[in-house]
C-alpha cells in the first residue's frame, strides 16, 4: 500500500506542470467539474463553498444558470456548488433576476423537489427565499424549468 501511494503520488507531482496547462484547456469545455474533490453527483459548478448554517445564500438569475450574489466566496459564481452543515439551517434566497422567466427549486437526487418550487416570475427582484436543512434529500438547488440546460448547483454536506 505505502509503496502505491509514493508511486502515485511522485506520478502526481511530476504531472503537476503538464496537468495544469491541460486543465486550462479542458477549462474551456464548458462542462467544468471545478475540482478533483467532488467525485459526488457530477459537479455543475465550481467549488464546493463552504457555507456557515445561518448563512443567507443570495442568487441571481441569468439567462439560464444561477449566479452567486453573497456571501462573498460564491459571488459571481456560475452555478456555484455549495457545502453545507446537516441539519443547520440556511437560507436561500433568489434575490435578483438578470433576464428570462424562472423559479428556485431544491431536488433530491431522483429530480424530485423537497422545497419549493417558488413562484415562477420574471421580476427583476424576486425576493423569493427557500428555507432549508440541508440533508441526504438536498442534493442540489435548481431552477425547474430550466433544469435540463444546466440551471443548477450542487449541495453537498460538510
Ligand atoms: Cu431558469
């Protein structure tokens, strides 16, 4: 086993230069699994941001995916996955909306909603909040009509 890990891992370091020129290309892609920790449910986004419980988690949304608005890691974040406490209680809250029509949504892992959904608007400002203890059920945050072009982050647990 020792001698597996310092092969692999002396493998790991001398790839490093080359993985890294190869992850700028592969960045351009577009479907982006952020980092190699999140071998989970397939990544949307980057991160995962580790989220403190009793933290407002603002999003805004864009034509078709979200962007993080606060707190201050995921801002500006394409469909930021998120790393949240079990159990703790967070909010979510779809604060603004760049274009399009959508509603905030969280699934469990068969596509199925265990909050919301909210209304479906196309407000500038929704004000539309899910209040939430993440769990095994919330896997990911989602806007529903939206959901098959990638309007989604993930939700994992810390
Ligand atoms: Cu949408």
């Amino acid at each position: 086993m020792a001698r597996e890990y310092s092969v692999s891992r002396r493998t790991a370091l001398k790839l490093t230069g080359a993985a890294a020129s190869t992850a700028l290309v592969a960045g351009c892609g577009g479907s982006g699994n952020g980092n190699g920790g999140n071998g989970g449910n397939g990544g949307n986004g980057e991160g995962p941001f580790e989220i403190d419980p009793d933290t407002d988690i603002e999003l805004r949304s864009l034509a078709s995916s979200w962007e993080g608005i606060a707190p201050d890691p995921i801002s500006g974040v394409e469909n930021p996955d998120l790393s949240l406490q079990e159990g703790e209680s967070y909010t979510m809250i779809w604060a603004e909306n760049d274009q399009g029509t959508h509603n905030l949504a969280i699934y469990d892992d068969s596509q199925s909603e265990v909050e919301g959904p909210t209304d479906q608007t196309d407000e500038e400002e929704p004000g539309l909040e899910l209040d939430f203890e993440p769990s095994d059920e919330t896997v990911e945050y989602v806007c529903v009509p939206h959901y098959n072009a990638g309007m989604a982050g993930n939700i994992e647990l810390q």
